[in-house]
C-alpha cells in the first residue's frame, strides 16, 4: 500500500478526533434516524472533516459514507467511513465507539483503520503488511480450540431468530460449563481480536461502512474475517460477519452455527 494513502488515512482519524473529542460526555445536538439507530452532531462533523481531506488529495475517488452518503460511485478505488462505530456507546460516555476508515480496490478492502479517540488508540492494517497499533506491530492469540474461546458481540438483539440460534449454539461450544460472553464494543471487539484479548466476533446485519475497515486490520493480525458461510468479506457481502483470531478454527465455529 503506498504510503500517500497510509498517510492520508492517519490525517482522516486525526480529524475525526478533532470533532468528536471535545463532544464526548459533553453537550451535542442528537436525532433518530429512518432506521431508528441515533446519529448526533459528532458523527456528522467527523465524516465531514474527513470527506473534505478525501475530495482535496484525491478527487477522483470514490466515498461510501454513512452520515453523507456516496461521491464518485463508480470508481475503482472507494474510501469507506463510518465516523463514531458505536453512536450508542459515544452517547453514553463508554469509549469503546470507535472511527473506522477503509479504502477499497475494485469491492475489496485493502488498508483500514479502527481509531478510538478517546483513549488514543490507533490500529491500522494495510494488505500485506503487519497491524500496527500506535506504531507497535500486533498479533492475534491462538486458540487451540472453540471450547474455552473468547466469543464477542456487540448485542444478541441484534440477531434475527435464526440467526441468535446459530449463536447461542457457538457460545454453547465455546463455554461448556458457564457461559460469559463479552456484548458492547462494536468495532473495539476487532480491535481487541486484532491485539489478542477475544479469540471470535460474531455478528450480522451489518453494513459496508461497518465491516470494511475491519478486515485488514484483523487479517494484518494473523486472524480472518468472512461471512457466515465461510467467504471472505467485500463490497457484495451480506452482512454476517466472523472474525477469528484463529484461522484454524473456522471449521469448528461454522460446524457449531449449523
């Protein structure tokens, strides 16, 4: 990945920062949009400094954002934001929200960033090269197998019925005499995957600007991320999403789901 975009990408958390910080437990303006979830005046201001920073350096792109929509849809290269990953978790002063910044080639994600402002952490993943967080490569942890795993999510509410009886059936698996699954965090969960604290994140319904970032910063951490049937994740996937640390237990995990 070249380093004008690598570079670009650490301008883009820089200034989302700027505009969510100095909102964070204090006073901001808040509304519900179509899909019911809330959106306030922080996630606004961030995709929009960071559009502004996309259209002057490279105008010929593409943006896929979730406050402001799309620019340049057709081009090869799209940069994808989701601005606070966890609006909830922002409104309620957890800082496990995070900004998540990917840049696609073609549907496919090639550098993403997970940044949690408030505590100042930065994970960058780039295809090809190791995960960085602040500058220090990391690395997923291995497990050796599902029962004992560490399984994430960020709320079992968000699963249709089928989709929590897959679910429940992991966590079954992975906790075989009492079950404490880790719920909240959104995209923290990847990051802490990415850096070895949880060994699996299942979700689903989840949309482009909500899992693209993601993938290679897992990936450049020695984990995977795919579908629920086991195909990597692009720009036409549905939405179910699997992150494992462990690249040798997918089997095992997509065994468990059905």
């Amino acid at each position: 990945m070249n380093s004008k975009e690598i570079q670009c990408a650490h301008r883009l958390a820089d200034a989302a920062r700027q505009a969510i910080v100095p909102l964070y437990r204090g006073e901001y303006s808040q509304e519900k949009k179509a899909d019911r979830s809330f959106v306030t005046e922080a996630d606004r201001a961030a995709e929009a400094a960071m559009r502004t920073i996309i259209e002057q350096e490279f105008p010929d792109d593409g943006i896929i954002g979730e406050e402001y929509g799309t620019r340049n849809e057709g081009a090869g290269r799209q940069w994808v934001l989701d601005p606070i990953d966890g609006t909830q978790s922002f409104m309620v002063g957890r800082p496990i929200f995070g900004t998540l910044i990917a840049l696609m080639q073609d549907g496919w994600p090639v550098l993403g960033v997970i940044d949690q402002p408030v505590l100042q952490e930065r994970w960058l993943g780039s295809i090809g090269e190791q995960t960085m967080l602040n500058g220090q490569p990391v690395h997923t942890r291995k497990c050796r197998e599902l029962a004992g795993a560490t399984v994430a999510t960020t709320s079992p509410h968000c699963f249709s019925e089928d989709e929590a009886g897959a679910y429940l059936k992991v966590i079954a698996k992975a906790y075989p005499d009492k079950a404490w699954p880790v719920y909240g965090g959104d995209c923290y969960n990847y990051a802490l995957l990415a850096s070895g604290q949880i060994d699996l994140v299942m979700e689903a319904g989840l949309k482009l600007h909500d899992f693209a970032a993601l993938v290679p910063v897992v990936e450049g951490a020695g984990g995977m991320m795919c579908d629920w049937q086991g195909n990597p994740l692009d720009a036409n996937s549905d939405g179910s999403v699997l992150a494992l640390g462990e690249n040798a237990r997918l089997e095992e995990v997509l065994e468990a789901m059905g």
